[in-house]
C-alpha cells in the first residue's frame, strides 16, 4: 500500500496497476486516483504530467494499440471514470524480455482502477459498457508526427479484447488509423518500433 493505493507490478516490465482506496458513505464516494508520491515510489522517478487527455467511446470501440517515438516517449496514467473498459498494455519494446506480450486489465467506475504505462509500451482499450469515458495523463503533448499504432486485431498479438463475453457480444469498432496500422511484424521490420535500450 502506498499512500492509500495498492501498487502491483503488471507482468509487462515497468507498468503498474493501481488500485485505490475508496471511501463511501450516504453522499456517494471519494477516491484518489493518483498521487505522484506513490507513483514516484512505484516507478523510480517522479511522472512529468505534461497533458491530461479523456475519451468517450462507445460499446464495441476498440483504441490503439499507440506507442510514441523514443525518445522522448510518453508514459501515461489511465483509469476509466465512467462504464467499463478492457485496458490492453503491449511490449513494443525491441529487445525487451516481454517483447510481443501483452496484459489486460478491466477498468472501470466500480474498482476505480488505474494502470500506468512507461515510455514504449503500447497502449489500447476496448469499451465494455454503452458508453465508457477513459482519462489519461501523459508525460509528453500529443505529437501527431512521433505517434504510431500496431493492428490491434493482428493474430500474432492474439489479444482477447473481451467483446465476444459481452452479451450480446459486440464486434469491434476501429477508426480508419487503426485499421490501417501495420501488423506487429511488419513494424518490426520496417524499424518502427522503440528499443528496450532507448527506453
């Protein structure tokens, strides 16, 4: 526990899930969902928080996989504050252990989760809910020409993105970036991915 959170290590090296502490009475709840000494203390050096981002999406959307450019990178602190998500972290990192590996967790306005992502992890989600509003804090500003994407729907990821549980289940809704992002191993390939060394 860390300032009133639980910390835990994600099994993709570097990213963490959070989990806070959530005080409830008859007016509703109060929670903190981040704090920058737990982070600190987590990761090993303070997150520069550089913009805050929120998206909306409906059932089926599916976001991502986006990465950044290293250096500089963007690490980034997500939780959803409204409906449910499937919170999907992929190493990109070339000559990463976990390289090609990924790990979800589910997001949502019940647990109050959060997951943090350090610079070149890949990073997507998928809605659960009707409607699912996602916040991130990033360590960079948004720069359209350093920002990329892998197919979120590439075999070789084999990612669940749980929308064939949902009842009825939903297909997956992309936009246009990203079903045009290349596969995972064209990527590697044409050298656009980061370097675990770089990162």
């Amino acid at each position: 526990m860390l300032g009133g959170m639980e910390v835990l290590a994600a099994p993709i090296p570097g990213a963490f899930v959070i989990t806070p502490v959530v005080h409830g009475d008859d007016r509703g709840s109060f929670l903190e969902w981040f704090r920058h000494e737990a982070t600190t203390e987590a990761i090993g050096h303070r997150f520069e928080l550089a913009q805050a981002n929120c998206s909306v999406s409906r059932r089926g959307v599916v976001r991502g996989i986006h990465y950044a450019d290293v250096p500089p990178g963007q690490a980034k602190y997500v939780t959803c504050v409204q409906g449910g998500v499937r919170d999907v972290i992929v190493d990109l990192r070339v000559g990463s252990p976990g390289f090609g590996r990924w790990h979800a967790v589910r997001l949502d306005d019940v647990d109050h989760r959060a997951v943090y992502l350090p610079e070149g992890l890949g990073h997507g989600f998928a809605a659960l809910t009707d409607q699912a509003t996602v916040v991130y804090l990033c360590s960079t500003v948004h720069n359209p020409d350093a920002e990329h994407g892998v197919h979120p729907m590439d075999p070789d990821l084999g990612i669940d993105w749980g929308l064939e549980t949902l009842v009825p289940p939903a297909e997956p809704v992309l936009s246009a970036r990203d079903r045009a992002a290349p596969l995972l191993a064209a990527a590697l390939e044409a050298g656009a991915l980061p370097s675990a060394g770089a990162c």
